[in-house]
C-alpha cells in the first residue's frame, strides 16, 4: 500500500482535523502518499435550519461515507460528536484520537461572564443541549438559534446581532480564533455538560482492510476510546438524537471514572440528572446501564415529549 485517501468535510475545522491526521499517518508511516478528498457535506449547505430539522448529525457523516463505500476513500475523519451511533454495513469506527479540552465558552463583546448578562439577554446557540442547561440556570435569559460556520458565528456576534453565543472551546482553539474575542469564559462540566464525544476525532474506515486498520488504529488513545465509548453506548440505548435535549460526558482520572448526564426539556424544565464515579475496570456497561436506570425512571417518556416542543412550529426535514 502506497497511497492513503483521507474523506474530510471542507470546513476549516475539519480540515485542520485532516491535515492532522494525514500529518500523524505521514511520520509514521513515511513509504505513504495520504491525499485529501475534500467532500461539501450537507450539514454546510444547509445552514439556515437547526441540525434537528435537517436529519441531525448524519448530514455531516453521509457523504464521507459514500465516498468510502464507492472506494474513493480508505477512511474518513470525523468531530466525533457529528458521527451517530449508527454506522453503515461496510464501514466501523476504529479509532478514537486524545480527547482534548471538552469545556464549552461563553463568548460576548459586551460581557466578562454568563452571570453579568443581564435579564433578557439574547445568547446564540442551536444546540438543543446548550439551551436546556443554560435556561436551567438562567431562565430569564433569551436564546437565538445560530447557525452557518465558526467565522459567520463570530462574525454575527461582533455585529450585535447576540450579546452572547456558546461555542465549543477546542474548536475556536485549534483555528487560534480565541484571541479576537474581548470576554470569554471558559464553562466547567458541571456547569454546562458537553455532547457525546466532544473534543475527540473519530477514524471511520472501510471493513477488511487489515493495513487501514492498522493505520487508524496508530493514532487511537486508549483511555478516550473508553469513555467516548460510555458516551456513544448512553446515547444510542437512551434512542437520544439531535432533537433531543441530551448531555454525557465521561472523564477518566487515574483510575476512576466520572460520568455525567442530563436530559430534559429544552426550556430547562423537567430536568433529569445523573453523576456517577466507578473504576475504570468496572465501568464497561456503564453507558448502558446509566441509560436504562433513567429509562426506568421515564426518560423514554420525558423525551418524547421534549422532542414534540423542540421546534413545535417548524417542520422537519428528514434524509
């Protein structure tokens, strides 16, 4: 094998995500040619709908993975949080990358944190998530869907068009975007729990090529892997899709790991939550079986009806 080709959406997020890779993949196996095929995912062509109403996260995933299947691409590199817990026959998700800072930030040209918004304020987020902890904690607030891309989210939010928006940390990191901004504030887990595997890169490849695997597998950290895993396993027992109110998180620290959840509706009301601390050799139903605790306790229930009131005048467009 000689050449590599890596299936990367065209943002300038998940092409540093690539080049990334194609970096990591290059020092380690230098007798390698990696190409990018740069891919317009239907998640950037529609950016005037929330995720919900477009399919979810599949719209970010689908044409990466046709590419593979139709043998245009060895494997694909995915935000992990973008890759539902479905994956198409003839493809698997392998390999998992470090996860780095999960925290999201509170960003505003007119604010130092979340609590000095005065009562009102208008806070930038499509996230369904985002909404419910943050109208949990400040119900006085108001919440603006935002959507389109890193710069047009900033860029809306130098305008005035929101006195505040919450982004992903990591994100605005790894494109040095942070420094443009006067007041931002970094939200601890416990304030404002991330989705199922922020931070973290997900390798899709295409089944029974021992050498891709191989390959992916170079860059999987094991103990991201592990909780990424919990997350993935909550989510997909607990049914919890983009239209859906739903956080997870799981921390490994030393040998112990903590996991976080909550659910609810997504004006932050009928809030069901769930932090846990097991060992990490104990913890490898934990996703599964958090889930069915709060299935029992009717979560099934709760989000359904969170899932009618999401967008309850708008009509969603399915795949």
């Amino acid at each position: 094998m000689n050449k590599l080709v890596i299936a990367t959406r065209v943002s300038d997020l998940a092409l540093w995500q690539a080049y990334h890779i194609k970096a990591r993949v290059e020092t380690s196996y230098p007798e390698i040619t990696v190409e990018l095929n740069k891919i317009v995912s239907s998640g950037d062509k529609i950016l005037d709908k929330p995720l919900a109403l477009i399919g979810g996260k599949g719209h970010f995933t689908k044409e990466l993975e046709d590419e593979m299947l139709a043998g245009n691409a060895d494997l694909a590199v995915h935000s992990l949080k973008d890759v539902p817990t479905y994956i198409p026959e003839g493809l698997e998700l392998v390999a998992v990358t470090e996860r780095q800072d999960q925290s999201d930030v509170f960003l505003s040209h007119k604010y130092a944190t979340l609590d000095d918004l005065p009562q009102g304020a208008v806070v930038g987020t499509t996230s369904l998530r985002r909404r419910m902890q943050l109208l949990q904690q400040r119900p006085d607030l108001k919440v603006k869907d935002l959507r389109g891309n890193v710069n047009t989210r900033l860029r809306k939010l130098s305008e005035g068009q929101y006195d505040a928006i919450i982004l992903a940390w990591i994100g605005l990191h790894r494109l040095d975007l942070l420094k443009d901004i006067p007041y931002t504030q970094k939200l601890s887990l416990d304030m404002m729990i991330p989705p199922m595997g922020q931070a973290a890169l997900g390798i899709e490849i295409v089944t029974g090529n021992d050498k891709i695997r191989e390959i992916a597998e170079s860059v999987k950290d094991l103990n991201t892997f592990i909780c990424t895993q919990i997350e993935r396993d909550f989510i997909s027992k607990i049914g919890a899709g983009c239209s859906a109110p739903v956080a997870c998180n799981a921390v490994i620290n030393e040998d112990e790991i903590t996991f976080r959840v909550m659910l609810g509706f997504p004006d932050g009301t009928n809030i069901m939550q769930e932090k846990v601390v097991v060992s990490v050799e104990k913890s490898e139903n934990l996703g599964s079986e958090l889930a069915q605790k709060m299935i029992d306790n009717g979560a099934m229930e709760l989000l359904k009806k969170a899932e009618k009131i999401a967008f309850k005048d708008e009509m969603p467009q399915r795949l």
